[in-house]
C-alpha cells in the first residue's frame, strides 16, 4: 500500500509538473505573440507596409482598437481560426478599418471581445489605422442577433463600427446561433456629437 501512495504521488507530482510547464508555456506563447504583434503594428505605422508578425502566421495588425477603459488590441486581417486566437479580427467584406461604410470586428467572447458584455451606449471607441490617424466611435446600442435569422449587414456610405461576439457570454458550449452586436457611430472627436451618416465623411 505504501509503495502504492508513492507511486501515485509521484505520478500526480509529475502530472502537476507537466500541467503547470504547460501553462507556463501558454502564457510565455501569449506574451511573445503580443510583442511580435506590437513590433509588427510598429513597422506598419513606420513603412506603412504590413508584415506578418511571424513566418507561418496566416494574419497580420490592420488597426489598433482601444476600448472605453483604455486597453489597447491589435485588430488582426480576417476571422481564421489562427486569427481569433491571437486577438480580434476585422471581416474583410466589411469596409477597411478608418475607411467609410461599416467596420466589422469580430472576436472570441471569453478573451478579446469580452470587454463587450460591460459596454453602455455612449461610451467611446478608438480606431487607429496609421500613423497619427485615429478615428473616434460613439456606442449607439447594443442587441442580440440569431445568426440562423440575420446575417450582418454592411453599409457603404456611413461611418460605423460593429463589433460582433459569441452569446450567452457565460455559455458553457461555444458556437451556438447567438451573437452579441455592438454598434457605433463615427465621431469627430471624443467629446464630439455623432457625425453625419452621408457619403464624404
């Protein structure tokens, strides 16, 4: 019996070293995908040219996005598997991130985009796109969209910011129908009255 209990603490030592090196290493990979994600968005903002924040990732920083509590994300090109996981991504079929139309984001509830669930109408939203070029969102509201019965609709000629994500934000399960949408209005400034919903903003 007793070699039984060493035995089996030994394997639960083991097994909690494994465990806690495992999580180590996520947080270390977490970590360093942020600061290549930064020095990439950093080149950018110097060049202008987008480079990939390593060899095989399959997306690369096209805005930065700073929430009403200041914390700043790195917007990723397209909605890939890969993408998410590292932050929020913008749906190329919306309108480029600062440009007219509707900017779509979408994001992971339990990570990047759950800042979304403690959104209020009126609060601010921050698009960087380039060097000293940053453009300001005023959130007008928030609902629930079933994917099943509405598919996200993008206009061309206003300037809007939809930030999409994942509902119930506490679901045990993910990929069900619901989808929790932000949207925002352009300002120009962040003490500013909504702009105008014409073509030329």
């Amino acid at each position: 019996m007793k070699r039984f209990q060493i035995a089996m603490a030994g394997v639960l030592l083991l097994a909690g070293l494994v465990f806690a090196g495992n999580g180590l290493w996520m947080q270390t990979k977490a970590q360093l995908s942020q600061l290549l994600m930064q020095a990439s968005w950093q080149y950018y903002l110097d060049s202008g040219d987008h480079i990939k924040p390593w060899p095989w990732a399959d997306t690369w920083p096209v805005a930065k996005l700073v929430t009403p509590a200041g914390d700043a994300l790195y917007v990723l090109h397209g909605v890939s598997g890969e993408a998410l996981a590292f932050g929020p991504g913008w749906m190329p079929s919306s309108a480029e991130p600062g440009g007219l139309g509707t900017v779509a984001i979408a994001g992971h509830r339990d990570s990047h985009l759950a800042f979304v669930q403690d959104i209020e109408r009126g609060d601010m939203l921050q698009l960087e796109v380039a060097k000293n070029e940053r453009y300001y969102y005023r959130v007008a509201e928030t609902r629930v969209v079933d994917s099943r019965k509405e598919t996200p609709q993008f206009q061309f000629d206003v300037g809007e910011l939809q930030l999409m994500t994942c509902y119930p934000f506490d679901a045990i399960s993910s990929g069900g129908p619901l989808r929790f949408l932000v949207t925002a209005w352009r300002v120009d400034s962040p003490g500013g009255q909504h702009a105008e919903r014409v073509a030329g903003l």
